[in-house]
C-alpha cells in the first residue's frame, strides 16, 4: 500500500494513470449510454437487443485484432508518451461523431440507411462508426499503458503499478456506467466531448518513454505482421500460457457483458439504471480483485492464485444462473427502478453473485498481465502486449459471434450465461499450465 501511495504522488505514474482513467470512464460512457438507449428507447424484442448488443461489443474489439501488430511495433520503436498525446487529440475527434449520432438518435432522427446490404439508421451507423473509432484508439494506448510501466517504474513498483492501472481502469469504468445509466442521453453526448478534451491535456503531462531498443522497420502489412508477432512472442511457455488465458477471461467478460442490457430488460424485469448497476457491480470487484492479489502476493509476480481464483469465478457464475432461473419464475410484471430492485426477494444474492464474479476475475487476471512486461526484453514489452491483444481480441470476437449466433437461434439469454462458466474450466487448465511453467523456469533460473 506505501508503494501504491507512493507512485500516486510521483509524475513518472501519475499522468499517465489519469489519462487512462479518463480514457476508460470516456470510452464506458460512451459506449454505455448508446447501448442502453438503443435496448430501452428504439428496440423491442429480446433477439434484437441481444443482437445489437453483441454488434456493438464486436466492433469496439475488432481493432484489436486488426491493428494490434502495428500498435505495438509503433509503441516499442516511438516514444510512448508521444503517441498518447497523438491518439488523446484524435480522440476529441471521434467523440465529436459519436456526440452527433447520440444527438441525432435523442431527437427521432430515424434517417434509413443501407450499409453494405443492411437496412439501418443515420444516427445508429454514426454511434456504431464511433464506437469503432474507441477501438482502434484503445487498440493504440494498450501496449503502451502496461509496457511503459518497466520503463518508468522501478522493478518492484511493477506489480503495483499494473495493479493500479488495472483497478484505476475499472473505478473509471465504473464512473462512466454510472454516469450512463443515470443521466439523459443528450447530456452525456456534450460530456464525452468535454472528456476527451480534458484528457488531452493530462495526456500532455506524461513523462517522455523513447524506444529502448534499436529503431527497425515498421511493417504495414497487417496480416503478416500479426501472424509474426504472435509466433515470435509465443516462443516462452510462461507468456504463452499467460496470454490464452488472458484470451479467456475476456472473452468471458464480453460474453457476460453482452449479456447484462438484454437480461436486466427481459429476465429481471429491470430499468436501465439497475443494467447500469450490473455493469457497476462488476467493474467494482474487478477493482476489489487487482488490489487484493497485489497485497495477497506481496509485490511478487506469480500465478500460483490463478487457477483456484478462475475456478471460484466459475461457481460464482452457475450461482448467478441459478439466481436468475428463481428469479425468472417469479417475475416481475413491469419494468423495476433501482428501489423497487433492491426491495425484491433475491436481488441481493443475484449482486453478490455478480461481486464474486468479478472479484475473482479480477484475482486471476492482474497478475498475468504482470507476466507479459516482466518475462520479456524492455524493448520487446509493447510488442508483447500487442500480441498478447491480437489473441485476446480474436477469443473476444468469437465470443460476440457466438453471443450472436445463440440469441438469432432462440437461445434464452438467461441459458447463454452457462456458456461462460464453461470457459472458466478452460480459463482454470491454463493458468494450471502457467503456474507449471512458472516454476520450471524458476527452476531452470537457479540452476
């Protein structure tokens, strides 16, 4: 804790700490208030709110896994703090566009548009087109918030660090869901552009992190340079093991994520502000999770909590379907407030459900990422990470379609729920491989 209050005071964390705040709150309000105003304001049917939901969590992926080789060759070859400054400007831009589609949408505007053969909306093609841009901005800054750690930070600050990003970034995601359930559309269209340009600003404030290896050429071919970074970064079976089931666990919060809107709507009987407190909820106990494994492992590097914490994930995960079957049989017959929530028989159990859910996630995914900066060359740290989000974006993408497929095949969204405690058990093997291959390196490394 003296190490976190520490870094907290010291320019060579701060900033950039704020800025990623910033972008994280700004990118979860965004993307929060479109989607839980296209769910209760223009859709009506479960299978279109499913579907949308899932489109949505798709696009702001996608860039991940088509950008992923680039960002973080430009990372690693540029200075960091320059391309958050250039990303953080650019920003100001795409909340522009993204503002117009929230105004237009707010004001009825339903102009119809076909794009690419699909019948849709002005104002939802440009909310759409924006959150698209999130991600290719996230796509960007990714790499370059863990790899710029090492480089700033001392070696026993990392963990620290990384947990202080990693539960900074979700108490922003907390605030800017918050924000979305709560506040009409139309405000939180002038406040995301207000946010970006206030991060711009802090952006300005991060120390310079120049290269830390020899300048090489970038490669613009983005299928190549993604097949080749992958191989090379999948050379260490700890950074192997470590990025699969990293993949996991996120495509297990995306499936659960993509799953939230719809099931409070149709399963709980829930307002968009009780959807905004599942999102809270969760992002809460991710938060719980990086801090507490920080303090259970005492600065030290290592995944011998991983697989039991994955493990406790996935009971938590069936409970919370159990909870919803029971609350599904004795449903409410109109829409609840968070009030008329709260006082129903077994909304407190379905929260520490979703508590549990996250507090172990957040256990078992910190110190990973910890993984990927440390048992790498300095020079190599982004490239890692963007590797390491290549794969996670993919696994990610392939959990929306598959959240897509289930809810255009009929599937309850309430049944879908199961298809995450699955991945769990997955999620649970490899961090049982990572921990084997922790200590033969370990091994390896004293004789």
């Amino acid at each position: 804790m003296l190490t976190s209050t520490h870094l907290l005071r010291s320019r060579r964390f701060l900033p950039l700490f704020i800025t990623q705040l910033f972008n994280a709150f700004n990118d979860n309000l965004y993307k929060t208030a479109m989607v839980l105003f296209v769910v209760y304001s223009i859709y009506n049917s479960e299978e279109a709110e499913g579907q949308f939901s899932a489109i949505a969590s798709g696009l702001f992926i996608l860039p991940f896994f088509l950008l992923s080789a680039l960002a973080g060759q430009l990372a690693d070859m540029r200075d960091k703090a320059a391309i958050i400054r250039k990303v953080k400007f650019c920003e100001i831009i795409l909340m522009l566009i993204g503002a117009s589609g929230l105004y237009l949408a707010w004001k009825g505007y339903d102009l119809p548009l076909n794009l690419f053969g699909i019948e849709t909306t002005l104002p939802i093609a440009l909310m759409l087109f924006a959150l698209f841009l999130t991600g290719v901005q996230s796509t960007f800054l990714g790499p370059i918030k863990y790899a710029i750690l090492p480089q700033h930070l001392r070696k026993n600050e990392v963990l620290a660090g990384t947990g202080l990003v990693e539960a900074g970034t979700y108490i922003a995601i907390l605030a800017g869901t918050i924000l979305a359930g709560w506040i009409p559309v139309e405000i939180a269209a002038v406040g995301i552009i207000l946010t970006s340009v206030v991060a711009y600003f802090v952006s300005r404030q991060v120390p310079d992190a120049p290269p830390q290896g020899a300048p090489e050429k970038l490669d613009w071919h983005i299928l190549r340079a993604s097949i080749q970074l992958v191989r090379e970064t999948m050379h260490s079976r700890e950074v192997f093991f470590a990025i699969i089931a990293i993949s996991f666990f996120w495509t297990i919060g995306a499936v659960l994520f993509i799953q939230f809107p719809p099931l409070a709507k149709n399963v709980i009987m829930a307002s968009k502000e009780v959807a905004s407190l599942f999102l809270v909820v969760f992002s809460v106990g991710i938060a719980i999770g990086s801090i507490a494994i920080n303090a259970l492992l005492k600065g030290e590097v290592s995944a011998r909590y991983a697989p039991q914490a994955v493990i406790v994930m996935g009971l938590f995960v069936v409970a919370f379907y159990l909870v919803a079957k029971l609350w599904q049989a004795d449903q409410p017959t109109e829409l609840l407030d968070v009030a008329g929530f709260l006082a129903w028989p077994m909304a407190t159990v379905l929260l520490l459900c979703l508590l549990g859910i996250s507090v172990a996630g957040g256990m078992f995914v910190v110190p990973l990422y910890a993984f990927l900066t440390t048992r790498v060359a300095p020079e190599k740290a982004s490239r890692t990470i963007a590797a390491n989000n290549i794969v996670n974006s993919g696994a990610m993408v392939c959990g929306s379609l598959l959240a897509m497929a289930m809810s255009a095949a009929g599937v309850p969204i309430v049944e879908q729920v199961l298809i995450s405690a699955l991945m769990c058990v997955i999620s649970a093997w490899l961090a049982r491989k990572l921990l084997v291959a922790e200590r033969d390196a370990i091994a390896e490394r004293m004789f």
